[in-house]
C-alpha cells in the first residue's frame, strides 16, 4: 500500500468560553470568550521497520481569535495569531 493512502488530515477547532471571571483582563474584570481556534494539520506516516516503532511526521497551521482579556496578556496585544507547527511522534 502506498504512503499518499495513509495521509491523515485534521481539521481541529476549540472555543474557549468561561464563568465566573476565568477570562480575566488585566483590570480584573471577567470576559465571558476566552479563544476561538482553527487550523489543520496534515499527518504522514513514514515507512520505517515496526521494530523501531511507528513514526509519524505532521505539519499544521492554526488561526486564534483572542478575547479581550487574552488579548492584554498577549504580549503584542493583537487580537489575532497564526501558529505553525511541524511535529516528529514516535509510538512504541
């Protein structure tokens, strides 16, 4: 069986939401949206003996939307970021 048929692909999203002030800004104030996050990753796996475990390489990117009260502690406080990621799992 080819490699090209064992590529995986996700499609992750998160909501951060929180009660009772757990998204604080820096004054102290409660924020009910904490982050919203999208992205994908893309997971290969790579052909080496099952004796040396399976090997899996991924590469990703992610897009978050801040709250205010994340926003402040973000250290440009932009309301916006973009994460890439690139990634080497050995299971056993």
């Amino acid at each position: 069986m080819p490699v090209v048929e064992k590529v995986r692909v996700n499609f992750p999203v998160i909501a951060g939401f929180g009660l009772s002030n757990y998204y604080e800004n820096a004054a102290g104030a409660g924020q009910g949206f904490g982050v919203f996050e999208f992205g994908t990753r893309v997971l290969i796996p790579i052909p080496i003996n099952r004796n040396y475990g399976q090997w899996t390489a991924s590469a990703g990117i992610r897009f978050l939307f801040l709250g205010d009260g994340a926003r402040q502690f973000n250290t440009n406080q932009k309301d916006f970021e973009v994460i890439g990621m690139v990634g080497l799992s050995v299971v056993y």
